[in-house]
C-alpha cells in the first residue's frame, strides 16, 4: 500500500514523466547524431576513394597490355600518392586475368561473405557496372574497394579492369567509440535527469504542500483563517488568493446558514408554542363545544403558517437541486401582471399605500412557467408592501426592452443600505430593519431566492437598486418569444397551400 501510494504521488508522476520524456529526448538525439556521423563517415570514405581513384588515373599507363606507373621518382610527394595507390591494388586483363596484384588485396574477402572474390568475379562485378564494394582482410579490418574500366594506350579496344582498395578501420573504430560513448553516457544522463526532475518537483510542490497544511488549519468553527500569500504573483499565489475567497464565500454561507437555523428554530417554535399553549387552555379551560371550535381554528390557523414555511424550504431546496421542471408554454405577461397586482389591492388598502399598474397596450407574449411567474411577481409585491409604510406607493410598470420583457416593481418604502446589495438574492439572507416605521413580520429570506432562480431558469435577469429613505426598484427582464415577420408568415401560408 505505502508503494501504492508513493508511485501515486504527484512528485512522483512529474519526475516520471519528466524522466521518460527526457529518456526519449536523449534516444532520438543519440540516434540523429550516430546516423549523421555514420553518414558524414561514409561520405568522406567515398570522396577519399574517388580522390585516389582520379589520382590513379593520372599515374597508371596501360601500354599494349602492360601496366605501370609513371612519376617523378625524385618527388616525395608523388612517391608517397603512388605508394599509397598500389598499397590495395587489382589489374586484370580482359580474360580475368591477373596481371599485378598486391599482397593486401589478395587477403581481401569481399563483402558479403558468399561473394568469392575470384579474378572472374570481380571482372564481371566490374563489367555490369559494380563499382564499389566492402572488404575485409585476414584480421578483419574493414576495406572500401573500388574498381573500373581500363583502356590501352596504343591499343583503343583492349578493354582492362582496375581495383583499388583503401582502409576504413580508423572511420569504423571513430563511429564504434561514438556508439559505446553513447551507451555509457546517455544512462548516466537519464540518472542525472531523473534526479534533477525528483529535487526540482519537490522544491515546486513545497509551496503546494505549505498551502495544504495551512488549509488543514482551516475547519468549520475558524473559517475566519486565510492562507497568508506568497507574494510572488504566480500560479500559486492565484490559487491562494482563489481559495481564500473560497474559504471567504465559505464563510458567509455557515454564518448565514447558522442566522437561518436560529431564524427557523424561532419561527417554528412560536407557533408550535401558541398551538401547545391553545390546546393547554382548550384542555384545562373550555367547557363549551365554542371554546373548543375557538381554539382548533387558532390552532389551524398556526399549523398552516408551519406548512407555509415548510413548503417554501423544501420548494427552493428542490428548485436549486434541479427537481423542479418548468411547465412552459405562450403566456401573456400583461395579463399575469394584472391578475396578480389585482389581488394585492386590497391589502395595499389595507396598508394604505396606494398600487398602481401599467402595462401598455403592446401585446409581450414569452415562453415561461405561468406558476413560477405568478410567485416572483407576488414575492416582488409582498416584498415591496412589507417595508412601504403608510402613505407610500408600489408601482409596477411592464414594457419591451429590445427583444425582453422589462418588469419594475418599486416602492417608496425604507430602502436598502448599499452594503446589503451584494446579497439581497443569497438564500437565507435578511435585511434587518432600519427604522421602527418598517412591518415588525420577520421572513425566512427566501423570497427574494425565489425570484432570482425563477428568472435565472427562464434566461433571464434580476436586478436591484435602492436607496435608504427613498425606495426600492426592483428590475426584471425575461426574453420574448420571437414573433414571426410577416414575409416569414406570408411564405409558411405558401408552402402549406
């Protein structure tokens, strides 16, 4: 298991892949140079081989069937050019015959092995127009032979055969120490590389496993803990920076979260303290058959505001986790608007706060949830009507907004201080109220929640502007459905007939 989970490891990956990568890199190169020197090697054999053989022509007379060399026996260099030419050196006749040789190309055996390098054979080789071959000689040394056609001086159609030979051992022994130098250095770089891949991961991972262990500082009960910054304005440093409002985001969630149990636990506990405490009294007190209808009624009445929040908890807990499918179909928003501001007259006039509505004469017509339009609009309105104090106004205007459907809903109420804007949409998150004039009603603070996921499932937007003392705006917009041009509908008729 401790294996397991060291080859796991990230240092060890890297390192891995970085050994790999850097063994393949060091194959190739050793490869590409071999194949280089190998073929620079090959090339300068063959233009040594052509220079001596042009150099062979200058000094080899064929005279009515006899060869010689003729020089300046006097020139040293031209004594050590011709030494060197009859070193490895084949003349035959035109019947195969051997007409001078040297020691050293008799030892030849010419490549392949099966090759018997017989007079016949190399005439013929010659003839077909075989020019080179590879030999070696008794002790293995390996040879470059070249051979050609030779003419007569005085007699034209007395054709010859000529070979010479030049030692290639020193090329050969060249590549060979290059090859085993590869093989004993190249290992020794993987080592050194692999090593080098090891120490610099783990210096890169080093600041990681710091932010790790700082992080495990980090629990539920100190959330108010950061990561200190590296100052180094890195990759990591973004991490960090990353985390921390994370960890920062994190912490307004549990501080919310906590706000909402203590807010949920006095919202329940009330109720189910006035029910217990009516059926106590009920229990103990009533006599008559009223006294007891009197008290299921109040009862009914606190049971149902349970069922209320209940409800709302468990709607927006399934409308965040994507149960709950939108019934979408061609809805008029101007008549919703209506049929939902209509039913809050009468308690605005109970609140005495005067509600008035406009919403054009241009039909806006969008694919939408009638069910979950109709909540956000009354959500925007029991908002607005719980923090107007008496005297205000909630206006509610709709309009199209380029290829959108704009809904205001705005009031004259208490206002929003600036610092709450940010979060007036996180879920759970209430405004405390900023004078004693506000509605004393204390929500969940799930309203609002509602009416930024119903717009965000319908592609659309919400917004909010506020100020203390003066009111409140609430923007929506939601996208129209397209309406056919009527040349798109002239040619559908077309098409139909």
């Amino acid at each position: 298991m401790p294996v397991r989970r060291f080859t796991r490891g990230l240092r060890f990956q890297l390192t891995a892949s970085y050994g790999v990568f850097f063994t393949l890199l060091l194959l190739a190169l050793a490869f590409i140079f071999r194949g280089a020197l190998a073929s620079n090697i090959n090339d300068e054999n063959n233009a040594n081989l052509s220079e001596d053989w042009g150099a062979l022509k200058g000094y080899l007379k064929v005279e009515h069937g006899k060869p010689d060399f003729f020089y300046d026996h006097d020139d040293p260099d031209e004594a050590a050019t011709v030494s060197r030419l009859r070193r490895v050196y084949l003349f035959l006749d035109e019947r195969g015959k051997v007409v001078q040789e040297t020691p050293s190309f008799d030892s030849l055996t010419i490549l392949p092995a099966s090759h018997v390098p017989t007079p016949e054979r190399i005439r013929r080789d010659i003839q077909s127009g075989l020019v080179s071959w590879e030999a070696r000689d008794e002790e293995g040394h390996p040879y470059q032979v070249r051979g050609g056609i030779w003419g007569d001086a005085y007699e034209p159609n007395r054709r010859y055969c000529v070979a010479i030979g030049r030692s290639i051992a020193y090329s050969r022994t060249l590549l060979q120490h290059f090859t085993w130098l590869c093989w004993g250095v190249v290992p020794l770089a993987i080592v050194a590389g692999c090593w080098l891949g090891w120490f610099t991961a783990g210096r890169a991972l080093t600041p990681v496993l710091q932010v790790a262990r700082s992080a495990q500082r980090i629990s539920g009960s100190n959330l108010s803990l950061r990561i200190p910054a590296r100052g180094a304005h890195d990759e990591l440093d973004y991490l960090i920076s990353t985390f921390n409002q994370m960890i920062g985001r994190l912490e307004n969630s549990f501080t919310q979260i906590r706000q909402f149990s203590i807010d949920v636990s006095h919202e329940l506990r009330t109720p189910i303290t006035i029910i217990r405490g009516q059926l106590e009294v009920a229990l103990f007190t009533a006599q008559t058959a009223e006294q007891y209808r009197d008290a299921i009624v109040s009862s009914l009445q606190d049971i149902e505001r349970l069922s209320q929040i209940v409800r709302a908890l468990l709607l927006l807990s399934q409308a965040e986790t994507g149960q709950v499918v939108l019934q979408k179909s061609p809805l008029d928003l101007a008549a919703v608007v209506k049929d939902i501001t209509e039913q809050f007259e009468i308690p605005a006039e109970g609140a005495q706060v005067h509600l008035s509505v406009s919403v054009g004469d241009e039909p806006l017509t969008a694919d939408a949830d009638r069910v979950q339009i109709e909540r956000m609009l009354s959500n925007l309105l029991s908002n607005a009507m719980k923090f107007t104090p008496e005297g205000g106004e909630v206006r509610v205007k709709l309009a199209r907004r380029d290829n959108d459907a704009e809904l205001i809903v705005e009031d004259t109420g208490v206002g929003i201080p600036a610092d709450h804007l940010p979060h007036i949409f996180d879920r759970f998150y209430r405004v405390g109220s900023p004078s004693a004039s506000a509605s004393p009603e204390r929500g969940l603070g799930l309203g609002l929640s509602f009416v930024a996921w119903i717009a965000k499932a319908h592609n659309g937007s919400v917004n909010v502007e506020s100020e203390p003392g003066k009111g409140t705006r609430f923007i929506v917009r939601l996208p129209l459905s397209p309406v056919p041009s009527p040349g798109n509908e002239q040619n559908l008729i077309a098409t139909h007939d």
